[in-house]
C-alpha cells in the first residue's frame, strides 16, 4: 500500500515497518484499508502497544493485599481502609510539551486526570515531576515558564490541588524535557468503575467535547518517535486543552456513577476513539460497532480515519445499558455537555467501524489490543558505565566550603521551588495537612484521623551511571520521602522515560532500571499500580539520561501525628540514621563544582532501608522526633540547611574525623536520615533503633550553620545567608537576572 | 439539602453558589458546616430560587471557564439575577475570590479586576488587616487584627477610578487590606498590586462583602489555621442578632 505520493508506503508514514504491516494484512485476512491501517498504527505504536517493554514489565511485583486494582486498568487503585480506595496513576507529557509548552503540559494534566476520574474515583491532587535543560538558556526558561503555566492553568481550574513533584535541571533534557504527572483520586470500594465493554446490544456514548483535527497522529507519530529538526512541524500533534468543559465532565461522570448508570467508563486519550473503543471492548470480552457519522464534529469535513484517532481532549466513551440512555442524556444537558449514542456492544469479538451504513473498518479487537507485537533487543553496557567507584583524592579538596554550600544551594536542582509551587493551587479542596517544599505531601481525609502522603522522585544523572542502581535508590527515596514524614508506603506508580529502545545501549539502561525497580519493589513492599512508559526521548539521536520517575503513596494513621523537616526549637539533639558512606559519583556537588557525571554511584542496603524507614515511621507516631530529613541532592550540609531554613533555627555539628570534609557533607548516598528530638527522648529513640545505625552529630541552635570536623569549624554561614542563597534562586534564574 | 433539615429553626441558612465552573463550591460547604448554629445547601446555577436564606455564597473558581474575563459570564446567569434581589432586599452576600470577581462583574460592588502584576498565578498565605470591624462579615474580629488567610487567583489586582477609591474610604466600605506580619500596609506585603493593597470590600449598605482570600480554606488548624472562621462567626452572629 503506497500513499498519494508514491514515494514511501502508507503504513512507513504511520510509523508501522514493514513487517508489522505483513503481519495485519495476516491477522485481517487481507490488506487494510487507511482507516484500519491509521487504527492499527496508533494500537501497534510503541505509546499504545508498548512493543518493547511489555516482556521485561511483566516481572514487576504487582501483587498485595491493599492492591484491588494492578497495571491494566485507565489507573491502580490502592485500599486504605474503612471501604475508601486511592486510585492513582502517572503519565508522561513529554514531547508535545518540547513542542508546545503551555498545551502539551496542559493536557497532560486532563489525560491524567481523566484516567481518575474514569476509575470512578473523584481526583485529590496532581503531582508533576518536571526535567528541562540548563536555565542558563532562554528557551529553557520559556519551556519552565510555560509548563508551569500550563500545569496551573489547568489543575486550578480544576480545583484540583497540584501538591507536589519536583524539578530538575540537566543538559541531557535540553532538546526533549520531561513533563510527567501523576493524578490521584480518592474512591469507595463500591464505586470503582472499570474500562469495560459488556453487555451485547448496551449503548456506546461519547460524551463531552465535540472531535476535532487536533492531536491526530499524537501516540504514533509524535510519542513514539525520535525528534529532530522538524520537529517544530509536529505542532498540530499537540492537543488543545479545555479544563472547563473538563471540571463539568468530571461532575457529569461521578453523578452517572452516583445514580449507577455506567456498565463501564473509559477516558478518550493517545489514539483517541480507536483506542477507546477497542480497549473497553477487549476488557469486556466483546466487540464493538461504532458509527462515525454520529460524531458530533468540531469542524467540516474531517475524513473518517480522522475522526477514529483524532486525539480531541475532554472526552469520554461510556457504556449503558439502553433504558439508562435518557437519565446519562438528562445529565449531560445538566452540565451541558454533548451526549450521543455512537455505538453498541456486539458479542463479536471485532471492533466495526461504519460511516452511516458503510462498513469502513473491520478488525478483530485482540490483534488491536494485545497481539501488536513486542520486541526483544540485545542490551549492551554504555561504554561511560563503570565498576568502579572514584578514589577519595580524584578531585582536589576545596579550601572555603561555605562557599561550595552557598553555591550548591543556590543550585537550580536544590533550591527552592517555591516560585513553582505558589503558581499551583495547592490548597483547593482543604485536605493540606502540609504545605508544600517537605519531603512529601499529606492530605487528611475528612472525617478521619487518617490521611494519605504522597510523592514523586526521578534521579536521571544517578541512573545514568547505574541505572540498577539508580532505581533501587530512587524507589528507596520515595519511601523513605513518605516515611518521613510518617506515612506507611503502600504502592507505586511509574513513569519510565527513556531513549530510543531499538538501540542496545537504551534497552540495556530500560532492562536494569527495571530490574532495580523490582528489587526496591519487592523489598520495600510497595508493589506497582501501573504507569506509562515514555520511549524515544532523544534528539538528533542524543538520549535523555534514564529516567524511571516512582510516584509513590503512603498511609498516614493519624494526621495530628505527621512530622516536617523543619527544625522545631533550640538544643534538640540532631542525630544520623544510616550507615551509607556519602561519595562524590553522581552528586550535585560533582555537578556543580567539577563540571563531571562520572564513577559508580553507591547502592541502597534495601533491608537496612526498611528496618530504618520503620524506626522514622515509629519514631514519629510516638511522638519522639521533632523532625525527619532524608540526606538527598546536596548531601549532608544541604539537608541540614534546608532544615535550619525552614525552622528559623541554626544547628551546630561535630563530624567524626577521618574522611575528607567536603565529601562528608556534600557527598551523597542513599540511605541516611537526619532525625532531631528532644535530648531527654534520644534514649527511648536509641531503644526504639536497637541498634541500627543512629548517632548524635550535633544540637540545634543559634543563629548560624556551623560544622565542625575534628574541632574546627569547616563550615559557618548565619542561617539567614543560607536561606537568601536558597531562597530567590529559581524565581532569578527564570527571569534571567542570574 | 439534608443540612439544612436536619437543623433547627434557629440555625442560619447558607445558600451556596454552583457555577459549572465552581471550584470551591464544597470547601464552603464543609467550611460552614463546622458551625453548629449554621447549615448550608447548594443553588445551581441555572436556577432562580433563594428561599429562606440568611446569607449567599459565591464561592471560588472559574464559573464558566472565565477564558474571557473572570465573572464576566457569570453576571448573566440565572441565579444571578435572584441575588442581585436578594441583596437589594438586604440579605447577606459574601463573594469569595471568583465570587468577589463576579460581585464586580455584576455591579452589585464597585471596582474591577486587572491580571495580578506578576502575571502569574498567586496561591500562599498573606496577612490581611481587617480595616472595618463593624461589618456583618467581620465583627468577630478586631479592627486593625491581623489575620493569615491564602490566596489563590490569578486576577486580583483591585482597580477603581480615583473618585471611586475616595468614597470606599470615605464610607469604611474597605473591609481588608494585603499587610505585613506587623500590619503596616506595604508594597512587599501586596500579592497582586492591588490598588492601596485592596483585598476585600464592601457595598455602601454594608451587606455585600467581596475578598480575593480564602477564609473559608482557614477554618480547621489540621489544614493550615482557623483565621477564617471569623468571617463565618461574623455572618452567624450578625444575622442571630437581627433575629432577636
């Protein structure tokens, strides 16, 4: 089958080879025509078909006893008791934000949210972890300011509080920024709806906004490909968002599952009906007869493979049963949304398309939904991997560290996000228990004395080095993230980022980072809900670093009992959980100062990890820590800094001589928690640890931040200096006055 | 509804508000129903029927979308024309943030509302002084108290002509103003550039009361503080008092 032009083939120009071509034309019996050849490229793209990672997903842990939904589902769904359920689920955005900032981060926002409130489940928060290029760079700036702008234009018109994520800032992400987001929502037992199509003869709906030529081609040709200098010409990939109609949408969609009305709920995202339709009636069991023609239409003359992906936001397909059509109609005109019988439910097994009595497309809906075929690579080890740690001397000691500590926090990737965070409506909906900039979120859930923490991590620059490794350190630190702040982690959700799977060296970083995840997974108890795998994230061939970002959620038992990372008063013992040995490999401080990402980034003891996230949780509900900081970006001297800034208070330590300075305090490894408490309950602490790694560094007070090693002072800043270089950081960059 | 019939006689009625694109719609519901002398019940939108209330809340978010200017929809709705009534007849009105926007919208307060001089989204705590202490929204509080209650907007810079200005101070009719920790009124502490770091006012009768902040996310101490309860405290006594 050639197009128009004759030069490449139909299917080449979708995205398809030649041999998956080969391969429809045997499932169907005969060659496709272009709107079953548009249907397939977008349900056999790597976004949709997840060709190269559906083999190595599978040895994920997904099991638990609180999991009532896995991977599978528009998202999992997490019991937390008493009949109420979190369903939660995160997505990346990534390359129709490069595009267009503001809209790509926009929808990203309404494709994720859709898939919550799809579960039945009424959206709680959103949380987006974001990862640009260098700031020094205008249009770095322009993408920060407009992903921000996109992701508060939407969530807050929403009214559905954006609570946390984080931000980070590499040359690896100049030509292809990360723009993930994670929704989650809180649902009843009895209300969770599912992605199916039931019932021969119910009705299919399409309800919501009217279909567009917006997004055609988005899963196929914009997510599931490399850019390069025409990407720019991909812009009408990208989706226009519409959080108005969204927010009525979503009552209209939990007022029809108040009142019972839905067989099944299924959002209209990457692929749009085709996807949709096809995928409700593979989790049914049945097939599907949709007549385009009834598709209400946003302009003339869309041709019908178009109106089939056309990736129009705001959209939902519903099944009913046909006495419920006029009281899912009388909803619809409630909130004014377009309501339309588009199809039915056949027994067939096949997804039909007809435009008014033509048949137009005929395929059988397994080879759409699970028979797009999946690929085994070789893997081969990057050549800038090691074995190898760096020696203590490789690079020359620095003779003022109070200036390295002023430098790194003033590091776009420490500093404070605070110019991100007041842009997002983070406190709609009164669940805060926290505000956000700690080391996780924690909502309350009225009524009760429990709540539910919640936070995101991706450490692309650590798994670059190892990415088996860096996995297991980032599933590691977003537990540790929830346990500080004393919630119980539960389950995780992810978004892997990477390059081009096709290529050795990318599959051989996804199959690792995979690996890890499971290891950190399985040990920590934290099974995974599902997510979303974003390949082809290069530029002119050149790969972002590994990415897999863990959104990760946590139980609280009583939100009277949480804790912060601030300092609370004066004379608190300041004590160290862990044994990790701080290094230079992979560090901010590498970064920043020596300009290198290089060496062996050290390992996680994930059963060390659990025994001391236990102790912190513990610790925290027995009232005896007065604060709880996990060691991350920056190392010791900026944790401890970001705690004496947000309590107000100074903080003197004595470090234990031996090892060179700088790299105890700016050196990172995961694994070590700063903990205060009260000098009168650091014994009961010390019997709580029985005898894991815990020692007293130091007590808070004064004005400053002062370390000692060996008897000197190595470091000594007044906290109000350390928190001016923190503090205007980001907001000075930006604006380019820095 | 069940509120509302599960409470006494005495209990003062709440009216609040549903805008297809309310956002806040809930947390003023919940907010009011920490009260044990009041009860609330929702008004959609395109209805006209205000029965037996005390006092109307518009609450928070994007009415219709407000892709044009926000409120600017809203003044033509149903519901609208029924509280224009309603506050012609005396009864309560208080518009909170979108609300407040709409108020203006509607002339039903004077002023109207630029995009906030940073141009930027605007959601954290700020510190208010209660400038008239004698309102029905305000009178638990002390005048010049300095209250702690979020923001969350992305258009209240408060304009009115020089004329208008004069009379709103004239008449005590600016109910709170952006201030510093310590009170004192100043351009750092001003979120929005709000025109003399407006954040609240009030018509000439004193019985429709318009602020960009959020009191109603201020009521419980597990969510950040209670500085908000004040104004619902206000609402609950004043119209206890007229009923004696």
């Amino acid at each position: 089958m050639t197009n128009k032009a004759g030069s490449k083939p139909a299917y080449e120009l979708l995205g398809l080879k030649a041999r998956e071509y080969d391969d429809i034309c045997a499932r169907l019996g005969r060659e496709p025509n272009y709107v079953e050849l548009a249907i397939f490229s977008l349900m056999w793209s790597e976004h949709c078909g997840y060709k190269h990672s559906r083999p190595l997903l599978k040895d994920l842990p997904v099991g638990g006893d609180c999991i009532l939904q896995g991977p599978g589902e528009n998202a999992g769904v997490v019991d937390i008791g008493g009949g109420l359920a979190i369903a939660m689920k995160i997505e990346s955005h990534n390359h129709p934000s490069a595009i267009e900032p503001f809209q790509g981060a926009a929808t990203g926002i309404g494709g994720i949210v859709r898939d919550i409130f799809a579960m039945g489940a009424r959206p709680i928060a959103c949380l987006d972890p974001l990862h640009f290029g260098s700031l020094e760079k205008a249009r770095q700036q322009f993408l920060l300011e407009g992903v921000v702008a996109g992701v508060a234009a939407y969530g807050n018109c929403m009214g559905i509080p954006t609570i946390g994520g984080e931000i980070h800032f590499e040359d690896s992400y100049e030509d292809n920024c990360l723009v993930n987001v994670m929704c989650a929502g809180l649902v009843r037992h009895g209300d969770i709806l599912k992605a199916s199509a039931r019932g021969e003869g119910n009705l299919i709906l399409l309800v919501g906004s009217t279909t567009g030529r917006d997004g055609i081609g988005g899963a196929s040709i914009l997510a599931s490909a490399e850019f390069d200098e025409t990407a720019g010409e991909k812009r009408p990939t990208v989706q226009v968002g519409d959080p108005f109609t969204e927010k009525k949408l979503l009552e209209a969609c939990l007022q029809m599952r108040d009142e019972g009305l839905l067989v099944g709920l299924q959002d209209l995202g990457a692929g749009g009906l085709s996807s949709s339709a096809s995928e409700m009636a593979s989790k049914g069991g049945s097939g599907i007869d949709l007549d385009i023609s009834r598709v209400p239409l946003r302009e003339e003359g869309m041709e019908p493979f178009e109106i089939m992906i056309s990736e129009s936001q705001e959209r939902m397909l519903a099944c009913v049963i046909p006495e419920n059509e006029e009281a899912v109609k009388g909803i619809c005109a409630k909130w004014d949304l377009d309501a339309t019988v588009v199809g039915k439910v056949t027994g067939s097994g096949r997804l039909r398309v007809f435009n008014g009595a033509g048949l137009i497309g005929d395929m059988p809906v397994a080879a759409l939904v699970d028979e797009a075929p999946t690929y085994l690579v070789e893997p081969v080890r990057p050549a800038h991997e090691t074995d190898e740690p760096l020696a203590e001397g490789h690079y020359p000691q620095p003779a003022n560290l109070n200036e390295i500590l002023l430098t790194l926090l003033a590091s776009p990737n420490i500093c404070s996000r605070r110019w991100v965070w007041q842009q997002y409506d983070h406190m709609v909906q009164t669940n805060n228990a926290l505000w956000p900039g700690g080391e996780a979120a924690v909502l309350r859930l009225k009524g009760r004395r429990q709540g539910v923490a919640f936070t995101t991590d991706g450490n692309g620059r650590r798994c670059y080095l190892d990415p088996r490794r860096g996995a297991r350190a980032v599933v590691a630190e977003a537990a540790r993230n929830l346990s500080c702040v004393g919630a119980r982690p539960l389950a995780v959700t992810n978004c892997l980022n990477f390059g081009n799977p096709e290529k050795g060296g990318i599959y051989y970083q996804f199959k690792e980072a995979v690996a890890g995840m499971k290891e950190a997974c399985r040990a920590l108890e934290t099974p995974v809900t599902g997510g979303n795998v974003s390949f082809y994230n290069e530029s002119f061939g050149k790969a972002i670093y590994p990415n897999p970002v863990i959104g990760m959620m946590g139980l609280v038992e009583d939100t009277g009992r949480i804790q912060t990372l601030a300092f609370k008063e004066e004379g608190d013992a300041v004590l160290l959980l862990g044994s990790a040995r701080p290094a230079m490999d992979g560090s901010e401080y590498q970064l920043r100062i020596y300009g290198e990402v290089a060496g062996r980034i050290p390992d996680v003891d994930l059963e060390l990890e659990k025994k001391m996230q236990l102790l912190v949780r513990e610790a925290i509900l027995k009232g005896l820590v007065r604060s709880a900081h996990d060691v991350s970006d920056g190392g010791l001297a900026c944790c401890l800094a970001e705690s004496a800034i947000a309590g107000a208070v100074g903080v003197v330590i004595e470090m234990e001589p031996g090892r060179r300075a700088d790299i105890l305090l700016f050196g990172e490894a995961p694994g070590l928690i700063v903990l205060t408490a009260v000098p009168a309950d650091v014994e009961r602490l010390r019997g709580l640890a029985a005898g894991l790694p815990l020692r007293k560094i130091g007590q808070t007070g004064g004005g400053k931040l002062v370390i000692k090693a060996g008897g000197a002072a190595v470091v000594s800043v007044p906290v109000a200096q350390v928190e001016q270089a923190w503090q205007g950081s980001l907001e000075a960059m930006v604006s380019g006055k820095k | 509804m069940s509120a509302l019939s599960q409470t006494k006689n005495r209990t003062v009625r709440f009216g609040i508000v549903v805008f297809p694109g309310s956002n806040c719609d809930a947390d003023s519901y919940d907010a009011v129903g920490t009260f044990a002398a009041a009860g609330a019940r929702y008004l959609w939108h395109k209805d006209m029927e205000l029965d037996g209330l005390d006092c109307v809340i518009l609450p928070g978010g994007f009415s219709y979308g407000d892709y044009l200017r926000s409120g600017a929809i809203a003044r033509f709705s149903p519901i609208m024309k029924a509280v224009r009534r309603f506050a012609g007849d005396g009864g309560l009105v208080i518009g909170i943030c979108n609300g407040f926007q709409i108020l203006l919208e509607a002339g039903l307060l004077p002023g109207a509302m630029h995009r906030n001089e940073g141009l930027k989204f605007v959601c954290r705590l700020v510190n208010l002084r209660v400038e008239n202490a004698v309102t029905p929204f305000t009178n638990k509080y002390k005048q010049g108290q300095v209250i702690r209650i979020p923001i969350a907007h992305m258009e209240g810079n408060y304009f009115v002509g020089a004329a208008g200005l004069a009379e709103l101070e004239a008449h005590g009719q600016i109910v709170v103003r952006y201030c510093d920790p310590s009170g004192e009124v100043t351009k750092n502490a001003n979120p929005n550039g709000s025109l003399g770091n407006v954040a609240g006012i009030c018509n000439r009768a004193g019985n429709v009361f318009g602020l960009m902040p959020h009191p109603e996310r201020v009521c419980d101490p597990v969510v950040g503080g209670s500085d908000g309860r004040g104004v619902f405290e206000s609402i609950i006594s004043s119209i206890a008092q007229a009923r004696i």
